[in-house]
C-alpha cells in the first residue's frame, strides 16, 4: 500500500534516486498556460493523519510561477535527509479531476524531471497518488505513439521525451481511469 510519506518522499528525490520508473522530460502544464488552475484550498501546511506515520511536513505556498512545495523534516525522521527540500509543480484540470505537475530537481548533473499525481481535496484533506509506472509501461508496450526513452542502465526507467502538448493529448483522458494510478494516500491539513 503506498502511504502519503512514500509518495511524498519520491516527489523529493525521484531525479537523483530512479525510484519512479516513469518520468516525463517536460512538464504537462507550464505556469503561464490557460490550462495551469489555482486551488486556494491547496495552500498551507500538510501532514501525515496517522501520529506514528510519517514525521515530515509539506508546506505549499502559491505565487505568480505556481505553487512550491516545501518538506520539512522533522528531528527524529532517520529515513529523510535532515534538510529542508523544496518542489515547484502545478495543477491541470481534466475530467472533473485535478493533476499535479511535479518538477523534480536534480542534485547531480542529471536533468531535471516531471512526474504526475492525481489529487482530490476534500475539506481538510488531500489524497494523492501516482501515476502508475507499470500501467502506463504496458500503455507503450502495447504500441501507443508517446515519443520516449527506455534508459537500459537505469533499470528500464522510462523517460518521456514528447513535448507537453502530446503529453497532455495521452495523459488526460485517462485522468479518470482509476487503474492509471496507484491506491491513494491521505494528508491532513495542520493549518
């Protein structure tokens, strides 16, 4: 079951660790596009709901650029590294459904990568989850025309290499489909 914390945390070192197999080379949605959407809710600070789950804080902000995404770990969290990592990613709408943009930057001399997340708001709570890598593999396995790179020595990870309008014209229809993403994970708003 991936849990709010996993998800989180891959946002925070997909570019330098490989953990996602399915990365994008551009974004679906730049801050200036017409389909780029504010969610007011969206901003504040996050944290897991379960007292013995994750130990981070996820402090979103919004400007004229989108929003940014901080982690905050806390003192006791071994399994983060003791510093603060910030995200930048937008939000595009489609289907009735929200998607995020992530833009994960890279730490070594590796490029910069966009992963993409389905997101629900309800009241105080935000679920997530990520797209998932093997449904979208078996989508090109099986012959769909999305332009991408299988990087051998980087254990089949698969980087989409098609510009942002051809992403959006595959991605979005299957933003409903429930078995293009992985089960969900839940944060809370702390405030």
């Amino acid at each position: 079951m991936w849990k709010v914390n996993v998800v989180l945390q891959l946002l925070a070192m997909v570019a330098s660790t490989g953990c996602v197999k399915v990365v994008s080379l551009h974004p679906l949605v730049e801050p200036k596009d017409k389909d780029a959407v504010f969610l007011p809710e969206l901003v504040g600070t996050w944290g897991d709901p379960d007292p013995q789950g994750d130990k981070n804080q996820y402090v979103v902000t919004h400007d004229e650029s989108g929003y940014s995404v901080t982690v905050k770990p806390k003192a006791d969290n071994k399994d983060w590294p003791q510093k603060e990592v910030t995200l930048t990613m937008q939000v595009v709408k489609a289907g009735g459904q929200y998607l995020l943009d992530v833009n994960c930057p890279s730490d070594d001399p590796g490029v910069p990568v966009h992963i993409f997340i389905r997101l629900r708001l309800e009241r105080d709570s935000v679920w997530v989850a990520m797209m998932d890598s093997e449904w979208l593999q078996g989508q090109i396995k099986n012959g769909v025309m999305l332009r991408h790179e299988v990087l051998a020595e980087d254990s089949g990870r698969i980087l989409l290499t098609g510009p942002s309008s051809e992403l959006r014209s595959f991605l979005l229809p299957y933003i409903d489909d429930d078995r293009s993403f992985q089960e969900e994970g839940e944060l809370r708003r702390i405030n």
